[in-house]
C-alpha cells in the first residue's frame, strides 16, 4: 500500500467491488493523509460514475426505441 497505494486506491474505487472498503481501511491503518486518499478515491469514482450515468443514458434511449 505504501508504494502503490495510490494506484491501488484509483483502481479499487474505479472497480464496483466491495473490496474498496479494505483499500480504505488499509490507507487509515497506514496513516495516508486523508486529503491524499480522497484524491485518489475521485480519480477512480468520477469517471466511473460517468460511465454509469452514459449507460443509463443510453439504456433509456435503447428502450424507447423498442417502445414506439
């Protein structure tokens, strides 16, 4: 954690895994700074929730299709 910690942090919050929880509970037990983690925490869960707000986007717009 200490010498990836970030990129392990990016790509867990990236990942829709619970195992995200453990990254964090490892960064506090190896006192990360906690503005650290918050970086990498939105490095990985803003374009995850990009793509899941473009998929639900899309979805809508695939089911209406069908609909009319």
């Amino acid at each position: 954690m200490r010498k990836y910690g970030g990129l392990t942090i990016t790509v867990l919050a990236f990942l829709p895994l619970p195992v995200f929880d453990l990254a964090g509970v490892a960064a506090g037990a190896l006192k990360m700074p906690v503005h650290k983690f918050l970086l990498y925490c939105a490095l990985g869960k803003i374009p995850k929730m990009i793509l899941v707000a473009y998929a639900g986007a899309y979805s809508v717009d695939w089911v209406l299709r069908f609909v009319h």
